[in-house]
C-alpha cells in the first residue's frame, strides 16, 4: 500500500509540523488544553549568581582544608534523604 502524496514530486519537501513555539510558549498551550498549570519560568540570573558563589566557595575551602572532597576521590557519590 502506497501511503505517499500521489501528486507530490519525490524531490519536494513536505513541512508536517504546524507553526514554531517557544518552549515557554508550548507550555502556555498545553496549558490551556489541559488545564494543568505550566511550569513557571524564572530566569538564570540567581543560579549564574548561585554558581559563581558556589564555584569562589570551593576553591576556598579546599584550600584551607588542602583535600578534596571524598565522595569525589572515591567516586561514590552520596545521596541524602532527607
């Protein structure tokens, strides 16, 4: 069975997708669908703040205490559940 464009060229281009979004946008549409709120934005500010602290932080601490962390010597990792 044949499921091709019977009047389509075999060197045409055939666009199957509708209109392109955003994934902020996408989520919006899905929301108004389903009606299951969107994951809400927020914006990289605080976590490229979050890691140049992070990153300032750990260069100072491994030189005061002169080791790395074990978890990463060892190659285990640990996992808190609480």
């Amino acid at each position: 069975m044949d499921l091709h464009r019977p009047t389509g060229d075999p060197v045409e281009e055939y666009i199957v997708a509708g209109e392109p979004y955003t994934l902020v946008e996408a989520f919006d549409l899905a929301e108004s669908i389903t009606g299951i709120d969107a994951p809400r934005a927020v914006p990289a500010w605080p976590f490229r703040g979050m890691a140049a602290v992070s990153g300032v932080l750990d260069r100072f601490l491994t030189a005061v205490t002169a080791r790395k962390p074990t978890a990463l010597s060892r190659g285990r990792k640990r996992v808190s559940l609480m």
